[in-house]
C-alpha cells in the first residue's frame, strides 16, 4: 500500500527589529507557509544557511548589517545565490528602492504595508507565478471617521447626585471570568510590545560597546537578541492556534 506524501510547505524567512512588524507580517502569511524569524542581520545569515528557505522577507534597515548587505553575503553561497527576496523598509523614496532592485528584490513595500498586497505578492513568487514590480501607491492611508460625539443635556454646569467620598473600588480580577474566551491575539500583541523593548535595551547596550570590545562582552547581547527571535517563534505559534 503507498501513502501520499505530506506536502512540503514553503519555507519564508521574516528579518526585521521591530516585532511589531514581525508579528503583522506572522498574521498575514502564517497560514502560507512556514515561518521563521531572526533580529539582526548575522543571525539572519545564520538562519539562512540553516533553513534555506524559499523567500527572505526583510527590513533595509537593521541594527547591525543592513538588509542590503545581508542580501549580498546570502548571494555569496551557491546553496541560496537564487533566493527569492522581498524587502520592507520604511524608506519610500526612489534612491533605495532603485536600490533595492538593483540588488535583486522582487518586491520593495514601504511601511504602514499593504497585507493584503503583500500576502498576494508572496502567494505569486512562492508559485512561481511571473512577477511584476508593482509601482509605489503614493495615495494618503484611509482613515476611519471618528463616530460623532452625541450632545450632552442641557444643565447646570455641576450637577452633584453623589457624596463626594471617594470609595476605593474591589481591585479587578485578571483572571477573565467564567466561560469568558482569552484573547490570544490581545496577549500576544503584549508580549511582542515587550520584547520589542527588550530589544532595544540589548541594542543600546551593544552600542555602548567598543568596536573592540572583546567577544566575551558582545557575546552575552547577541545571545538575548536571538533568544528574543526564537520568543518571537513561539509567539506567532501561539497567534496561529485560535
């Protein structure tokens, strides 16, 4: 009797500081593919060599290599010279993004992204679907009205109903309650908001450091950096399990 092979998802590597961004991104494409993240730009190499995947999504903009650099020591390797490459950045001028072509991306999004553009973009390249370089949307982000404020009732100005005695009120519960569903995505958020401080701190004090800092002191920043990327891992996990 013969078995159907598992399909092998695509492998997408997401290379950005900001977990913030890494945590959109997680929930745009979690489900089309299969997602692993780095902080930096030497552990993207690192994680590069080790997963190879399909399509290297990553910010231009790192705290140590650039986007553009990791892209070129990538092209080095025979194993991932072919790699697909998208590349997030907050820059939106024609300088880095003539650059950013020149460096053999397919595909420049400039933030506040485009989602549903995005997972589009990398739904074709994974297929290999021909490509075109979509064009820079200058048009403003659409901004939801502001529901209109409803008049309060004519009165006196002060209107006391109540004895002004402050009653300390009962300390909430941070349990939810009873039959109450957790919001995963609502904890999740947090948590990727505190890492994102967490990695800024590591990176303050790797640039407090010396350029001749001995490796015994850069080593133990560098450890909490990839450690916050494999926390980061666990979160999307998390986020994709609703």
């Amino acid at each position: 009797m013969t078995t159907n092979p598992v399909p092998q998802r695509h492998r997408v590597l997401i290379v950005d500081d900001d977990p913030g961004m890494v945590h959109l991104l997680a929930r745009t494409l979690l489900d089309l593919t299969q997602l692993h993240f780095a902080v930096r730009g030497d552990d993207a190499l690192r994680k590069l060599g080790q997963h190879k995947p399909d399509l290297l999504v990553i910010d231009a903009e790192l705290p140590d290599l650039n986007g553009y650099e990791v892209i070129a020591r990538m092209r080095e390797n025979p194993e991932l010279a072919h790699t697909a490459v998208v590349m997030v950045t907050s820059h939106d001028d024609a300088s880095h993004r003539q650059r950013a072509l020149d460096a053999g991306v397919l595909d420049f999004f400039t933030k506040p992204i485009d989602r549903d553009l995005i997972r589009v973009r990398v739904q074709q390249i994974l297929s290999g679907e021909a490509m075109e370089v979509i064009e820079l949307d200058e048009r403003p982000l659409p901004f939801r009205d502001k529901p209109t404020a409803v008049a309060a009732p004519a009165g006196p100005a002060f209107a006391v109903t109540e004895p002004l005695v402050h009653t300390p009120a009962a300390p909430a519960s941070t349990a939810p309650p009873d039959g109450v569903p957790i919001d995963v995505h609502a904890i999740t958020s947090e948590l990727f908001e505190r890492m994102s401080a967490i990695l800024s701190q590591a990176e303050t004090l790797r640039e407090q450091k010396p350029d001749n800092a001995p490796a015994n002191e850069i080593y133990p920043i560098q450890r909490i950096q990839e450690e916050c990327a494999e926390v980061i891992q666990l979160l999307v996990t998390i986020s994709g399990e609703d």
